[in-house]
C-alpha cells in the first residue's frame, strides 16, 4: 500500500490482490494469513507456510471456503473445479461453477472439515446463528430462519424425515432473494449447499437414528462426499 | 409534472414521480394491486417489512431496459419511465408470494374462530387468495401472554405479523413515544415501555390499522361476529378529530366505532378516542346511510368471490388481466 496504487494493482491476479484470510477448522495452522490472491487453494490449505494441512493426516472433507453463508465445497471440489482447473485463491476461480459447484470467497473466513465432521450438524449450527442474527423486521427471514433451523435440529437428531431436505431446499429458495437485507441469503445459501453436495449424508441421518444421536458418529463412521457423477448438480 | 409510464401486468398508466409501484398498480384496479400488509399509504416510512407486494420488474425504465435482479417490494420501490413490472402473470411472483404467506402463518395461531378480527381479517384474505391450501409447519408456534396496553385495547401478540404499523401510529400520530418493538428474530415482539399503558386520544387508530387481530378493541371484545353487524357512515362534531366515522350497528345498538376504510383497508381519516369508544348512543350521531363495502372479506356477505383472485389456476383470472 505505501508503494501506491500501481504497484498495489500488480499484486494477484485481476481484481484479486492481497486479502487477510482467517482460517479455522481442523488444519494445523488456524490463524489469520494475509495471502496474495492466486496461490492455490491446494497450497493454501496444505503448506506450511498458510493452514499446514489437516491435522493428525486425516482426509479433508469439506470447505467452506468464505465465511459461513457461502457454499460448502465438498472435498472433490476445494482444489479443484468442476472442469478440473486448479482452484485459486481468487474472487474468480471460488466463485467458477456459479453455485452449482462453486462457491464465494466472500468475508474470507475460511473453514476446514476433516473426514469426521458432520456436516448436518455443521449446518444445524449455521442456521442456529442465522436464526438467532435475524433482525426480525421482514417476514421471510423472521420466519424461515427459525423454521429451517428446528426442521435442522430434528434432522440432526436422527427425528427427521426424507421430505425434510425438499423442503429445506424449497423453504431457503423462498427465503433467498426475498428479505430487506443480504442475511435472508446467507441463512439460504449454506443450508441449500449442504444438501446439494451432502443430500447422502442427511439421508443417513435419517436412515440411521440410533447411530446419529452420538454428535460424534462421524469418528467411528466416517461419511465422505460421494464421487462426482454421483452428484445431481 | 412530466408524468412517467409504467405498465403492470400488460396495463398501462401513467403516473408522476416518486409513485411506487404499488401506488401506480392500485390506480389501474385491484385486479392488478400486489397485496400489502404492512405499507400504509398515511403512515411514513410504513411498508418494506412484510414482502407481501413483492413484484418483478422484467424492464427498469426507457433508459436502462435491464431487469432488476431480485423482486423488489412495491410499496418501496418507485416507478420509472418505460418501467415494465409483473405481479400476477409472473409465476415467480406468485410462488415468492406463496413462501411469503406460509411464513407469516407458521407462528400464527389461526384462532379465527375466537378472534374478534375475523372477517375483517387481512391475513385471511392474504392467504385465502394467494397462500397453499395446506402448512408444511410440524413445531409448535411461538406464543405469548396477553396484555392490556391502557384500558381500551388488548394486545395479542401471538398473531401479530410484526408489520409495524401499529408502531408507526404510535409514533407519527401521538406525542411521546412508549411503543415499539423489542427483541429481535422470531422472538420479537410489540411492547410499551415498562408495560406502559399507551395514553392519549389517537392511540385507538393503532386497532384500525392492525391488520390481524393483535390489537383489538376491548370494548368491543366477544361482543359479536362483524358480519352480523351493519356498517353506516356517521358523522359528529368533534374538536378532536374530524368526526367522520362508521358505525357497527346490531339492530339500533352501536357495537362499535371505526375510522372509514378505503377498499384497500386504510382508514380515510384518523379518529380520536372519544368518538372511537365513548360514543355508543344512536344520538350521540348524525347518520348518513349504509356504508359500502368494498372488500372481498366476508364482511361484506355473500360477496367473497367478487374480487377474488384464485392464483393457482389462470382461467379463473379476471378476464382483464390475461387480455
Ligand atoms: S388475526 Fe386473522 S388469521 Fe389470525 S386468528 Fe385472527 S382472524 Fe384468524
Ligand atoms: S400489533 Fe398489529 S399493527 Fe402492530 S405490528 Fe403487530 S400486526 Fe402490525
Ligand atoms: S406491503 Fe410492501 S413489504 Fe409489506
């Protein structure tokens, strides 16, 4: 910055410069990187010099890679896009795929699953927050954000049903796009993302409640993304 | 004043500047009039909240033809020359509108048959002509207690939609402010300050422009249905207010005293509380005949499917909207 506006402007790639990066989640290195834009996502969440990669060598799972709205990536398509380009740290390549299968780089707050996370539970946790942040001032948010989270609550606890994600889905769309503000989207958008790439997972929670009532099921039965073609984008 | 085209559901008008959408679509007729819960046209700053009136704009105006990327609520959005807004003949419209009145009816406790504001109701309207027939809500709904907010209103929190106009009322049309809202999310609630009573000699019009049954007249509590009761136009010399009112009559009784509505459900003129409540004697009253109703509620008997429009199939659409 104190070299002035051109020299700021050849950082990065594009509209992409520099940007701090506050990264959590099970890596070795949690903490706050200011990063130049375009190193790899592989590179950012594996070298040491940024998250130091997963901890204790487990598999990634899932990322999240710009704050909590954003939508998850499952592991296949963190570091890479759906065209099997490299995916950088970019405003850009996060966002290739549109929200099919892509994401935001959004706020930056960059989150890592390891292969035991639940990411029902992770999205129950969301929309707790969502639920609890929502003003209350239009009807939409007010509404649908306590509705989504007790339908999350339910399917977290093995009470769900296999209606439940169709109706998550219908009820974020109706959400989304339809509030005062941009916090109706980013209640939306992760809880649509999850089940876009996870739909199997929360069909295990309900298939299996006895299992799911333990938080933890994940440690003793890992659940991975399913392969690509698997996926109904 | 230049005045500016806009065209709403393949109907065209002209209006001035700074008319929203919903203002314009309301001069064209009701067949194209998105509905609104929560604007109200003498209330500033009202409207916005309740997502009920949301519209597509498929073109922004002459000079910039390109859609706006969202439904934007027409009670806050302003028209623009050459502007082109959908309401009914857009299915996304429709479905958004759909979303928006299960919203508002998941934590509502449809007890119509005991609420004093039924048949009057803009939530039942609401979503008698524009919801699902059916809830997709399996949790409980949030209640609350009642409370008595001064003697003469009831407050009935648990079907309040939170659409602020009572809140507006209390604050644009009386002197010191003790009512709003506290909390936030879903947990939100109207209140008075310290469980204040809210005083003073307009605080009756916040029940006039409830739209549900959260406020209610407490001298008119359980007394009767209000399609039994015939509706007059009356008028008295008042130092207060303008004097010019409705009566509620069973019979000769005077069951109740409210401020004139227009067919969109605001009140023409504000009414003070000695005529709202203190009033109730046939001489205390110089009549001027039956009041036409306008509206598709059951108040006005035997006429709900006059105006109704039935979202779900587009042949019983009025004809003037599909040509
Ligand atoms: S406010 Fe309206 S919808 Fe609610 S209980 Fe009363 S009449 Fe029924
Ligand atoms: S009490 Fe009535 S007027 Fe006040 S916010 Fe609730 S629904 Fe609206
Ligand atoms: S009437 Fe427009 S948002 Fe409520």
């Amino acid at each position: 910055m104190n070299d002035g506006g051109a020299e700021y402007a050849k950082i990065g790639i594009g509209r992409s410069t520099v940007l701090v990066i506050s990264a959590s989640g099970n890596i070795n290195n949690p903490g706050v990187y200011e990063i130049e834009m375009g190193i790899t996502v592989d590179e950012f969440i594996f070298s040491d010099q940024y998250c130091g990669g997963i901890t204790n060598g487990k598999r990634l799972k899932a990322c999240v890679p710009g704050g909590s709205s954003v939508p998850i990536l499952p592991d296949y398509l963190v570091c890479k896009t759906a065209t099997g380009e490299d995916r950088l740290m970019t405003y850009e390549s996060l966002s290739d795929g549109g929200f099919a299968t892509g994401s935001m780089l959004g706020s930056g707050g960059f989150i890592v699953y390891d292969e035991n996370q639940c990411i029902v539970r992770n999205t129950w946790n969301f929309s707790r927050f969502y639920h609890h942040e929502s003003c209350g001032q239009c009807s939409p948010c007010r509404e649908g954000t306590g509705w989504m989270e007790k339908v999350l609550h339910r399917l977290e606890k093995g009470m769900g049903n296999m209606g439940d994600m169709d109706l998550l889905v219908d009820v974020a769309k109706k959400i989304e796009g339809n509030t005062i503000c941009p916090l109706g989207d980013a209640a939306a958008w992760p809880i649509a993302a999850a089940i876009r790439h996870f739909r199997h997972e929360f069909e295990y929670h309900v298939l299996h409640p006895e299992k799911v009532k333990d938080p933890k099921h994940g440690y003793r039965e890992p659940i991975m993304p399913k392969a690509p073609s698997a996926v109904t984008a | 004043m230049d005045l500016l085209k806009v065209t709403i559901d393949n109907q065209t008008i002209e209006v001035p500047a700074g008319t929203t959408i919903l203002q314009a679509a309301r001069l064209i007729g009701k067949e194209v009039a998105p509905p609104a819960m929560c604007f109200y046209t003498k209330l500033k700053t009202s409207g916005g909240y309740c997502r009920t009136c949301l519209v597509k704009v498929s073109k922004g105006s002459e000079k910039d033809p390109r859609p706006m990327p969202k439904l934007v609520a027409s009670c806050r959005t302003t028209v623009m020359d050459g502007m082109e807004v959908q309401n009914y003949t857009s299915p996304e419209v429709v479905e958004a509108r759909k979303g928006v009145v299960e919203f508002l009816l998941i934590n509502h406790p449809l007890d119509c048959p005991i609420c004093d504001q039924a048949g009057e109701c803009h939530l039942q309207d609401l979503s008698y002509e524009n919801g699902r027939s059916h809830s997709r809500y399996e949790f409980d709904r949030r209640t609350f207690d009642k409370i008595d907010i001064g003697d003469k209103i009831q407050l009935h929190m648990t079907r309040c939609i939170l659409c602020y106009r009572c809140v507006k009322v209390a604050d644009q049309l009386t002197p010191g402010r003790v009512h709003g809202v506290i909390n936030r999310g879903d947990v939100a609630e109207i209140s008075t300050y310290i469980q204040n009573a809210v005083d003073n000699e307009f605080s009756g019009n916040m029940v006039d422009v409830c739209p549900v049954g959260a406020l209610t007249d407490k001298t008119f509590r359980f007394k009767s249905r209000v399609w039994f009761l015939k509706p007059f136009d009356a008028h008295r010399d008042c130092d207060k207010c303008s004097g010019k009112t409705v009566l509620w009559k069973y019979g000769k009784e005077i069951y109740r005293v409210t401020g004139r509505k227009d067919q969109w459900g605001e009140v023409d003129e504000w009414i003070c509380n000695t005529c709202r409540y203190e009033k109730k004697a046939p001489s205390d009253w110089i009549e001027e005949g039956p009041r036409q109703i306008d509206r598709h509620s059951v108040i006005s008997q035997n006429m709900y499917e006059a105006g109704t429009k039935f979202v779900d199939s587009p042949e019983t659409l009025p004809k003037k909207q599909l040509s």
